[in-house]
C-alpha cells in the first residue's frame, strides 16, 4: 500500500470505449453472447489462487493452462501446471457445470507444434496423442494455442512456412475422429490471422471456422515493456491515437478475423486482468504546463524495469536460452502514476471491462475468456464485463 504519495489516472476513451456508457437494448441484438470463460494458470494453485477461490457460477467454461507440446509427437508435458491438480480441476468444473478444458501450448510451450503437425505420419499421432490426453482427464475440449503459425514467438519455436495449413490438416482430421468430433475446440490468436506460405495474413480462415467452436482473440500484450513507449495493454480501440501509435486493438483484431472468413459469433475476445508497469521520470508524465494531465504515451527508462507483484516472472534465463528482465506485470489494475515511486501501470478496470462488454455484445461476439482467473481481485473485473455483454 503506498501512502504520502499522488497518483495519477488517465482514461483516452478512444482506448478504452467507442461509444462509451450508451444503453444495451437487448431487443435490437440477435442472440447474447454464451461463452463466459478464462484461463486457470495451474502454477498459480500454490500461489494465492486455489481451486476454491474460483467463481464456478460465474463461468461457462474454464481452460486450464498449460500442456506444452514436445519434441515427441506422441507426449504433452504438464509439468509446469501441477499436473496432480488437474484431475481436481476437472471434477470441481463438472460439479459446478463448467465446461473443462485444457491449453495446449502458450508463450513457451509452442517450440515443437510446427514438427507435431509438420507431416501426415506426425498430424496422425498427434491426433493420437490428444485424443488420449482428452480421454485421460475426462475433458470436454481442449484450446490450441499456439503462439505463433508460421511466425517465430518465443525465439526457439520450430518455423515453418506451411504451417497454417498443416494445423488445418490436424485440426479437421482431429475432428474427422469420433471423440474429437465431440469436443469443444478453440483456438488462442493473435490480431492478425495466421501467417501464410508468404508470411502475410491468410485472407480465407473460414476452413477453420469449419472445424474450430471458436477463436479467443488475445487483445492484450499489445504494448509492453518492450515497446518504444507507454500503450495501452489491452485497447478496445486506438483510432483515435497517431498513426505510430496503432499498434492493433480488439476492434481492428475483431474486424481483420471477419473479414476473412470468421464469423462474429465465433469470434471470443480474449480481455487482460493484469497490466504492465513502467519507470517513467516524473518530467516525462505529465503535459507541460498542466496541472497533473498525463501524457499519453510517455517516454519509460526501460533500464530500470519494475518488478511486478509477486506473480511477475523475473528476470532470467527463458526457455530459448536468452537472458530477459522482469514481467513488469501486474494484477492490480487505464494509465495509473505514482509520482513518488514514478511507476506507471496500463491496466484495465472495471469502466474499461464494461465498455469490452458492450462491444461484445453489440458486435455479436460469442464471448470473452479472460487471462487469467486469479489476476481478477474479488471479480470486479468478471462481474463488469458480465453484466455489460449481457449475462
């Protein structure tokens, strides 16, 4: 808790909410969204956030987070999300009514994707592989996200130009299985469609439409630590900024999906219930001559990097072997400054979560899923975004 301090808030609505505070009239919408969902971090278990800290009732789905694929074909690896966990996690969902799923992939564990899909024999097993895997937790879906087709992520991951149409190949013969055919399959993706065979956007992803429930646009990340400047983590719209500052929202992400192919109500809007933070010199914050106006995308030290809360990755050596800083994230919560400490944070709150509610439901979405449950302090995020997109 900081005390003897100021701090200061910034909300550029263009950021946070085309249109804010105008009223839902149900009447006018077609249909209201019908996934409520977000990722359960099994590390977190152990770390302030068990199973009996979640708000069961509160969601329709929930993603337990993360198998990581192998460089075998033929294993997933839990073992960085409590694989004992698990099978807990899955009874207490069905208990509840919850839908149980499980993320294949993430940010470190995309490396051997590319191979797992790479070639006939290898889509096969692998269909193998998670068939089993699905069989052995009594699952009723799973999350593919793989970060990044066809695109490096991480820096180690296996890249090839055809994987986009290799995980086609995977995911519609995954289907093509009697106990795939069943499950919920979703996808985890960036803004941008999948890179094609010429590292541009795929301009048809309607094949995948065909196979996937949905897609989880992940609209956070979108400016960190390793911008050139203070952005929002998670913007619903940047229009309104300069041109170098569009940096890609969930209104451009929404917008480039359904135009090649993906249905609105297969779209789900991936929301952050953490920020980023920032060191930025009390000279730097603020609009000359103002009286405590924030500028909007500030200049930050990046050699003196924050620590985050304790949930914050430090800094080490990642999975690629490359040393890298702190997180700089936060679970706490449109730009906030301390000018004492000179810590800045972009975060989403509650005003932000409804306004992503909103969209959600005006725009004919199927829903949010939100990274991640334990970043959300007594649900005031969840029951924002809630009660906006109408559930």
């Amino acid at each position: 808790m900081y005390t003897k301090s100021t701090f200061f808030l910034l909300a550029i609505l263009c950021l946070v909410a085309p249109g804010f505070g105008a009223t839902i009239n149900a009447s006018s919408h077609g249909s209201r969204p019908t996934v409520a969902a977000a990722w359960y971090a099994g590390w977190h278990a152990t770390a302030g956030f068990p199973l009996s800290k979640v708000s069961w009732s509160k969601y329709t789905h929930l993603t337990y987070s993360f198998a990581e694929t192998t460089s075998s074909v033929n294993s997933l690896d839990l073992s960085g999300s409590d694989p004992i966990l698990l099978p807990q996690f899955v009874a207490e969902a069905h208990k509840n009514g919850v839908k149980a799923l499980v993320s294949i992939g993430g940010w470190t564990g995309s490396r051997f994707y590319s191979s797992d899909v790479g070639s006939v024999a290898n889509r096969t097993a692998f269909v193998k592989t998670v068939v089993n895997f699905v069989k052995k937790y009594n699952l009723d879906g799973l999350d593919f996200d793989w970060e990044y087709p066809g695109s490096q992520g991480i820096g180690c991951n296996l890249v090839n130009g055809a994987d986009a149409g290799n995980f086609l190949s995977f995911l519609q013969e995954l289907r093509a299985n009697p106990m795939g055919a069943k499950l919920t399959l979703s996808a985890a993706v960036s803004l941008s469609p999948f890179a094609g065979s010429d590292g541009n956007p795929l301009s048809d992803v309607s094949s995948f439409a065909a196979v996937l429930d949905w897609i989880a646009i992940m609209n956070y990340d979108v400016w960190g630590p390793w911008s050139s400047a203070v952005g929002p983590n998670a913007p619903l719209n940047d229009s309104c900024a300069a041109p170098e500052n569009q940096d890609g929202s969930a209104v451009s992400g929404v917008e480039q999906w359904n135009q090649v192919g993906m249905p609105f109500s297969q779209i789900v809007l991936g929301v952050a219930a953490y920020g980023h933070s920032f060191t930025v010199p009390k000279a730097g914050a603020f609009v000359s001559g103002s009286k405590g106006i924030l500028v909007a995308y500030p200049l930050f030290d990046p050699s003196n990097p924050p620590v985050g809360d304790s949930w914050d990755d430090g800094a080490g050596v990642d999975e690629c072997g490359n040393l890298e800083g702190p997180g700089a994230t936060s679970t706490s919560g449109p730009y906030v400054y301390n000018s004492t400490s000179q810590i800045m944070v972009s975060f989403d709150n509650a005003q932000s979560f409804a306004a992503k509610g909103r969209f959600i439901f005006n725009k004919g979405l199927r829903g949010f899923a939100m990274w991640e449950a334990g970043g959300d302090f007594n649900d005031i995020l969840l029951n924002s975004i809630r009660v906006a997109a109408w559930f």
